[in-house]
C-alpha cells in the first residue's frame, strides 16, 4: 500500500446514493449513536496522508504549530497518520485560518469533507478518498488553540458528530478547561467508528484495471462541522 503516492488527478465523486446510510445504534459505545454517516457512509481510513499550513517563524504562527503538533501527536497514538509535504497529497490539510462566519456565528474552527476520485501514482485505478479541509483560527489562548485543533481533527478524522460530555474532545460545547487528551469515551467512539465498513476503501496497488484520463466531472457531496 502506498497511501500518500503523489496525486496525478482529482476530480468530484459521483453523488451517493440518496438513501442514507444507518446511523450508529443507540447501545453503540460512547456517544457512537451521536454520529452521523456521511451521504456514502462512514468515512474511515487505514492511514490518513496529513498536511499543516506551514508558517513564518513569527511567536503566533510558532505558536499555533505547536499546537497543532500536540493535537495530532495525540491523534497519532489512535490512529495511523502520515505526513506529507505537498498539500495536493493529502487527505487532511489544516489551514491557519479562522472559518468564515456561519449564519451570522463565528467559530474556532471548522472541518469540510468532499469526497474525490483520485489517481496516485503507482496505483493503476483511481479510487474514492476524503478530501478534509480544516480551518483553524490563529488568535485563540494555546489550550483553546490545542483543543479545538484536537476536536476538528476528530470530525476530519471520521467523528462526524458531537459528545453531549464536556470532558470529551468532540463535545459540542468547551468548557472552562477544554480537555486535551481524548477521554475513554472519545476513545470507545472512535474504536467503534474504525470497525464499520468504509465509504472508501483502501489503496490496492495490484488492481489491473487501467485508468489514466479523468472520468467526468460529477456534484461533490459535502459536509461540514465546527
Ligand atoms: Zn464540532
């Protein structure tokens, strides 16, 4: 497998079925119930190719890489990432921007999925793969910053929804100390999450098929969170 090969194209996905997939069942583990699939289901991989914004050397974009350093530090003990220098490469890219206003709210940060056919290099089919674009705001205090980064990087990841316990870094609320560890039900949520079949399946370099010219454009499917 070679995940993170370079990309030769992308283009729009074709639109899911209009059907929607099954949400989680209320006895899944942690707040797993809470989740939403996305249109062509749950977005999980085995190892996500990651991207940050590289910055000046100035104390406030020092300043937000290290907590963006810590955040997917903690994301790494639970789940297989991979860092890539060309942003065209990657499944996940973290902007140090702050999202644009939503119905008049502003937020810390954001997370936006499309889904993409893409062809890499060395893998003769393109195959459907998450296209997640993070947004984090530059002026927040270091634990905010930490924080929301860890929570955004969750929904990038796959949790593509709100705990209801502050304690747990996808709550949908931070209270006055915003944890920056996931908790033990982040933890049960997202085991349960990589366990359901993927809406992406992943790389298979052996596949004979060849494809080298970019099918037509379709409607992306996309979704958002803060
Ligand atoms: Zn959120």
């Amino acid at each position: 497998m070679i995940p993170c090969a370079p990309v030769q194209w992308r283009q729009p996905a074709p639109e899911p079925p209009r059907q929607a997939p099954a949400p989680a069942p209320a006895a899944a583990p942690g707040y797993a119930a809470r989740l939403k699939p996305s249109r062509a289901g749950w977005i999980t991989l085995p190892q996500w190719c990651v991207w940050v914004e590289p910055g000046s050397d100035d104390r406030w974009d020092r300043r937000w890489r290290e907590a963006v350093e810590a955040a997917l530090g903690e994301w790494a003990d639970h789940i297989e990432l991979q860092r890539v220098s060309a942003a065209e490469d990657a499944h996940l890219r973290l902007w140090r921007r702050r999202p644009p206003l939503r119905d008049g709210r502003a937020s810390n940060g954001r997370a936006y999925l499309r889904l993409q056919q893409v062809k890499r290099q060395g893998i003769s089919s393109p195959r459907l793969e998450p296209q997640v674009e993070v947004l984090l705001s530059p002026g927040l205090r270091r634990q905010v910053l930490q924080s929301t980064a860890l929570h955004e990087l969750g929904h990038g990841f796959g949790l593509w929804g709100h705990s209801d316990d502050s304690r747990d870094v996808m709550a949908a609320s931070q209270g006055a100390s915003p944890p920056l560890e996931l908790s033990e039900r982040d933890q049960r949520t997202l085991q349960w999450l990589l366990k359901q079949p993927s809406a992406v399946p992943a790389a298979r370099p052996e596949q004979a098929s060849e494809q080298t010219e970019a099918p037509a454009p379709a409607p992306p499917s996309a979704r958002t969170a803060d």
